[in-house]
C-alpha cells in the first residue's frame, strides 16, 4: 500500500497548528507556570528547533539535494551524516520543538496535544511517502541508514 502523499508544505501545516494552539490558548483560561519559568523555557526550545531546521537545511545544502519536502523524488543524494546521524527528520523534529515552545509560551496544558498532532499528521502523510520514495531512490543504502538512525529523537 502506498502512502498518502501531504500536498500542503510541513511550514504550512505547522502554522496552521500554531494558529489553532493560539486560538484554544484564548479560550483556555488559566497559565500552566508563570512567565517568569514559560518564557525562557520557551526560548530555549525555540533555539533548540532552530538548530535542528538549521542543520538539517545546511547538510542538505551541502550534499547539493532538495530541500522541497513536497518532491521527495527529485533527491540527487542521501545525506547520513551530521545531525542526520542522530534523526532522519531534522527538520521535522526542528518544527515539533517550535511548536511545543509556542504551547509552553502561551501557557496552556491543553495546548500540549498540538506538537504531538503535528508529528502524528507528518507521519503519516508527509514523512511515509518520502520514506517510500528514498527507498526507491536508494534502495538498501537507504534501508541500512533507516535501521541505524531514529525517525525522530
């Protein structure tokens, strides 16, 4: 069975769960810590999704592939190394920590579900298909890195 392929961009889908975590975040009443622990608790995991966006895009720069998540076909080159070693979704997981640092900024336990939805939603229609298509692509070069290296964290 193949996998349903995502037709709207990660980013997108990302922005658009930060703007229904804001919207449950006006309704939802009363702050999960005070300001003075949300706030840099929040910058914290902001700068740690940077990295992981940062370095996931400079690796893939470097071995001169797509960084289009939306054509995952078009890959000239399977990049392993550098923050690949630890994840094969940098980027992704980069986008889940940016999420999680908007719940924690806004101060609402029930905004919490919104990362872990994100990343149930990327896997499913975004990261599936482009786990089919590198396998195609690069068949058990691509298997024997999937076996070694976490989806996520």
């Amino acid at each position: 069975m193949r996998a349903l392929e995502l037709k709207v961009p990660p980013p997108i889908v990302a922005l658009l769960v930060a703007f229904a975590m804001w919207c449950v975040a006006r309704y939802a009443g009363a702050s999960a810590a005070p300001e003075l622990v949300r706030v840099p608790l929040a910058i914290a995991l902001a700068v740690i999704g940077l990295a992981f966006d940062v370095s996931g895009f400079v690796a893939f720069r470097r071995a001169r592939t797509t960084i289009n998540p939306m054509k995952p076909r078009s890959a000239s080159a399977m990049v392993d190394s550098g923050i690949y070693r630890v994840t094969r979704n940098p980027m992704y997981v980069g986008l889940f920590f940016m999420l999680l640092a908007w719940a924690v900024f806004l101060g609402s336990w029930w905004l919490l579900p919104g990362p872990f939805a994100f990343a149930a939603y990327l896997r499913r229609f975004q990261i599936a298909p482009e786990e089919d298509a590198l396998a195609s692509l690069f068949g058990a070069q691509y298997l024997s890195y999937k076996s070694r290296v976490r989806r996520w964290l």
